[in-house]
C-alpha cells in the first residue's frame, strides 16, 4: 500500500502566488475604487490566471476581506515583535527613567513601522473608501490586539508602581493618540515622510504621556543642575 503524501495547506509558490494576488489588488483597488477594479484586471496585475484568483478567494468581496486580514495579521507580527523587544519582561524595566526610554523607543518604532507605510496607508485608504460608501460596514483592519497587548503592558507596570492609572485601556488610547495618530494626522503621506519630524512627534508624544501617566516620581521634572 502506498503511503500517503503530507497535505500543505499552501506551497511556497502558491504562497507566492497569493500575496501577489493580495498586493496586486489592494494598489489597484486604492487607485480605481473596488467597484470599478475587475478580477481581470487583478489577474493581470499579479501575472497569474483568473482561475487562480478565484480558486484562492472566491470573489471580490472576499479579496477586499483578505487584504484586510493579511494587513491585521502583518501588524499584529510587527507589534509583538516592538512590544516585546521594548516592553517585555525580558527588558528589565524596573525605574522610570528606564521605563520613559522604553515607551519613547516603543512610540518611535510604531511610528517608523507604520506612519512610514505605503502599505498600511493602502489597506486604511481601502477601509475609508469602503466606509464612505457603506456607513454601516464593519470592515476594517483590526487594532484590538494590538491595543490589549499595550494595555496589559500599562497594566504591568502599573502593578509595579512605575504608571499611575485606573483604566489601562484608555490609557493605551491616549499613548496611541499622543504618537502614531498625530504623526498620521501630520504627515498622511509615507512617501513624504520626514523621518526626523517623524521621530520628534514620538519622543513628544512619548513624553506627554509619561507626564500624564507617570507615577509621581516620574511626572515630576528632574531638577536642573548649575
């Protein structure tokens, strides 16, 4: 009796295949609007046959969704990836001084990471234009993750008497609004990003956030010296 062969949910070129379907169709989808881009016109794009498009998601409606859930999967990667890195247990975090720098990394590499984006500023072009034409949909790119993983963070170092707040979530909205949605609101462009502005607006907004949230001994400014 033969053995049977291991079944691959994808190959490497059917993986391949795939994100040049995403991409191909989230450019063409910014440029054109989804209703006016045809599959066609996406098969062509990423250089494969309609067929596969198809095979891969069915239709339109479905490869909007994709591209949407390929972008929160990709920033979900990156957030851990910054969180850990910056915020973790591992980063030995113990005093304020060492928490503030932490958080003004934290802010920068977000900001870097995704401000700088064409791809994001893509799938939240993609999210407006879909919202503009549909108030009630509730397709978006999902933050939540994201947003909890901070906010366990602010919690944790809240325990250890390093913030001062009642309500971590909020708080996680407050860092995000002092940093990465002032950037945006600054600069909408990523292909003209001021990459210096860019970071002055983190550390800004890092530090505001600290003078709000830090415990005392962090809030209160370190005296001058002659």
């Amino acid at each position: 009796m033969n053995e049977p062969k291991p079944v691959h949910l994808l190959s490497e070129g059917s993986a391949a295949k795939r994100r040049a379907v995403i991409e191909a169709a989230r450019d063409l989808f910014v440029s054109h609007g989804v209703d006016r881009v045809s599959m066609d016109a996406v098969a062509s794009r990423a250089q494969v046959s309609k067929a596969t498009v198809y095979s891969y998601f069915g239709d339109k409606q479905r490869l909007f969704r994709a591209i949407l859930a390929d972008a929160t999967e990709s920033l979900e990667a990156f957030a851990r990836e910054v969180i850990g890195a910056r915020l973790g247990d591992d980063a030995g975090i113990a005093t304020p001084a060492q928490l503030e720098k932490a958080l003004t990394s934290t802010a920068v590499d977000f900001g870097i990471g995704l401000v700088g984006s064409v791809e994001y500023a893509a799938v939240w072009a993609l999210v407006a234009q879909r919202r503009w034409q549909d108030p009630t949909t509730d397709d978006d790119v999902e933050t939540a993750t994201v947003e909890n993983a901070v906010a366990e963070r602010i919690e944790y170092f809240t325990a250890l008497g390093l913030l001062d707040t009642e309500d971590p979530r909020r708080a996680t909205d407050h860092f995000f609004a002092l940093t990465v949605l002032l950037a945006f609101n600054e600069q909408p462009n990523p292909l003209a990003v001021d990459q210096e502005r860019l970071r002055a607006t983190m550390i800004d907004g890092a530090r505001a956030f600290v003078r709000a949230y830090g415990a005392r001994s962090l809030r209160e400014p370190s005296p001058r010296t002659s």
